[in-house]
C-alpha cells in the first residue's frame, strides 16, 4: 500500500466511532465521584471505551458495590453515565455517549448513576434543558439509587472527551441528526461575544470584563450571557454567528451540543497558552483562534499547594485584544477609554478577593496560601495601590472565622 493510501486510512479509522458495546449482568450503585460513575463492568481493567476518558487518558476507577440486596432489571437498558450538574462536565463528558446510544436503541430506557453526596430532589433545570435540547423525553431518564444488577446494558464510547483528540466526522453526523429538528436554517452573520460577567468571581473571569462588554455592546456586537438564557435561544445564537468569541470557560462546552456551522470559533484565554477543547472546536468551524490576550493573573493555592487555575483572576493583555477584535472590523480602541478599564479592573480584583475570602467558601475553593503568598504578585501586575485595601479584607475575611 502506498505511503498515501495508508495516511487516508488512518484518516478514515480516526473519523470512526468504536462499535456500540452490550454487557450482560452489569452491577451499578450510586457514584462515589466522577472519577467512580459506581458502573461495575465485567473485567473492568480490560475495559476502554466503557470508561470515562480525559484528555486521552482513562481516568475511571472501579467501584465497590455490595451485591447482596441489588435490585435486578431484567429488561434492557442504556448507560449514560453519573448524573451531572456542572454545564462543562455535562456537556464535554457525558452528552459524547449519547447520540451514538440513542440511535441505535433510542427507545430503551437512559440510566444514570447519583452521586453519594446529591441530596437534591430531582434532576436540574440545565440537566433538564439539555436532555430536551437532545430530545430525549424526561420519562425515558431514569436514575439509579441502590445497588442493581442489569441483565443486559448498552453502552456507547465517549465520542469526545475532556482535551481529548479531534471529534470523528461519524459522531459529529450523529449529533446534528439528532438535534437538527431543533434549528432554523440560516446563514450565520455578525460578531457575537460570549461573556463570564455576570458569573461569580469564584468561578473566575478576566478582570473588568464588564467594561469590555460594554465596549463591545457599543460597537454593535450581539451580547451572549449563557446563564441569562434558555438552552435552546443560547444554542441558536451561537449557530446565527459568523464570528464567535467566547472568553475562556465552560460556556465553550455549549457550543459542543452544535455540530459544524462556517463561522470562525475565538477563545479569549485566561491562562497562559491555554488551548481549551481545541480537538472538539477545530472540527466544527472554519476557523479557529486562540487570542493570545492573557496579561498575567492573580491567584491562589489549595493545601496540596496547586493553583486554583479555575478561579484565577486574569487580567487583558490591552494591545493583543484591541488587535484581535480591529481583525474582524470591531474597532474596540476607537472608544477604550484606559481609566475606565482601571476602575472596572480595580473594583474587580477587590471583589475577587472579597469573595476567595468567604469565611463559608467551598472546601475545594478554600485557599491555603499565607497572605503574603497573594498580595507579593500584585507590583508585578501594576496593583501596587491595591495591596492595603486587599489585605484589610482578608484580615476582616479572616477575622469572621471567630
């Protein structure tokens, strides 16, 4: 075989799905993490595509399950995966099982696995958005509480995964069967932002990203805050845009419930030469950027000493963004207005660290670091006048403990 036939082999393999898997005698309990979906498969360590993947790698354990009082179900199923309530983790980790399951056994019923420590009533209204968005009917879903014994599971391999390789061309057909019911057919037009703002500090954002979208909104760019809206009209929007710039986070997660639209796909990083989900992106766009606009940021560390990235406060670097946005005729310098961004940037780092101070911050958020550790990085990102005022707010912070 020739050199290139060989390559277009590898090609054709790569944009293939692993076959749908069927196990007998499956045993399933609550999920202890993420990490443990609690799906006890035959020969576990064998196993590959039944397990859960981040990128390229198999990150799911075995669980312990105690077989004596299962509940068996003798008829037929279909296994999702835990049951999530983060948007990220739903819909880069567990969604990718989906179309692939549902078109070969759409009628069977989707098992989903509880974690231990969910003490909520019942499913949530994003889990519930996107299983619609899916149109998979709420009565179909089903969740396991107790331990189980399936006589016989269905279960399809991720079709994408966290950082994971580029997404095969068969799960993306897949995919856009199964929602294309859900969109108009237009052609996508105008620049559209997508923006972390209106989120808590905690949950990480570029500093004075208030004052970019107000910039933005001046100069005509259509204005998406993903938590303001429903799935379906956020899912619309994103489709209808010709130029999409996500600032860096969960929300690019949405866009992997699309399939292949020609626009160019922008990501605004926060963390220094970050390429969040480019394997999922690059295939669905016909252009795909990674704005090299990261200036630095201020963060924290957890008691095993590891940065907590994921609630970083970022900071623009001013000249790479004004350039990226004058690239697709956004002139965003034309009405900048420098002392404003400083006051924007100001009152957000005192509010990050007001709210990474919260004396009832959850325990995975809680920073370890000496005071010292946080306010010695401010000189180095110009906030030298800051340093007084944000260690009074720690001390008061603190001080609440008792």
């Amino acid at each position: 075989m020739t050199k290139d036939g060989k390559a277009a082999h590898a090609i054709d393999e790569q944009d293939r799905l692993p076959p749908l898997m069927t196990f007998e005698n499956v045993l399933m309990d609550k999920a202890a993490n993420r990490q443990v979906p609690g799906a006890a498969w035959p020969d576990f360590d064998t196993q590959v595509h039944a397990r859960l993947r981040r990128r390229g790698q198999l990150v799911c354990k075995a669980p312990k399950i105690d077989e004596t009082t299962a509940e068996i179900v003798e008829k037929p199923v279909v296994f999702a995966s835990v049951y999530e309530n983060h948007f990220g983790h739903l819909t880069a980790e567990t969604v990718p099982r989906l179309p692939q399951a549902l078109a070969e056994y759409g009628d069977l019923p989707l098992i989903f696995t509880r974690m231990r420590g969910d003490t909520s009533n019942g499913p949530s209204q994003m889990f519930k958005s996107v299983m619609d968005w899916l149109r998979i009917p709420q009565s179909q879903i089903h969740f396991v509480e107790k331990p189980t014994l399936f006589r016989q599971v269905h279960v399809a391999a991720q079709g994408e995964h966290l950082d994971g390789p580029r997404t095969p061309t068969e799960y993306l057909d897949l995919l856009e069967q199964r929602i294309a019911p859900n969109l108009r057919q237009r052609s996508p037009g105008g620049v559209a932002f997508v923006t972390r703002a209106g989120l808590d500090h905690k949950m990480g954002a570029h500093a004075a990203e208030r004052y970019l979208v107000s910039c933005l909104r001046e100069l005509g760019v259509r204005i998406i805050q993903p938590e303001a809206l429903l799935l379906r009209e956020q899912m619309r929007l994103y489709a209808r845009s010709k130029h999409l710039v996500f600032s860096e986070g969960s929300a690019i997660h949405g866009r992997q419930l699309l399939g292949r639209v020609d626009q160019s796909i922008s990501i605004l990083r926060r963390r220094r030469q970050s390429n969040m989900a480019r394997g999922q992106m690059e295939p669905r766009c016909s252009d795909l950027t990674y704005v090299p606009c990261f200036g630095g940021a201020l963060h924290l560390t957890n008691r095993g000493g590891a940065r907590l990235h994921w609630a970083m406060k970022s900071f623009y670097n001013i000249d790479a963004l004004h350039s990226f946005f004058a690239d697709l005729g956004v002139n965003l310098a034309q009405v900048w207005v420098q002392e404003k961004y400083r006051q924007f940037r100001d009152k957000d780092v005192l509010g990050w660290v007001f709210a990474m101070y919260d004396p009832m911050i959850e325990p995975w958020l809680k920073p370890a670091n000496s005071d010292e550790y946080l306010l010695d990085q401010f000189p180095a990102l110009h906030l030298s006048h800051l340093q007084d005022q944000a260690a009074a707010i720690i001390k008061a912070r603190k001080s609440a403990l008792g």
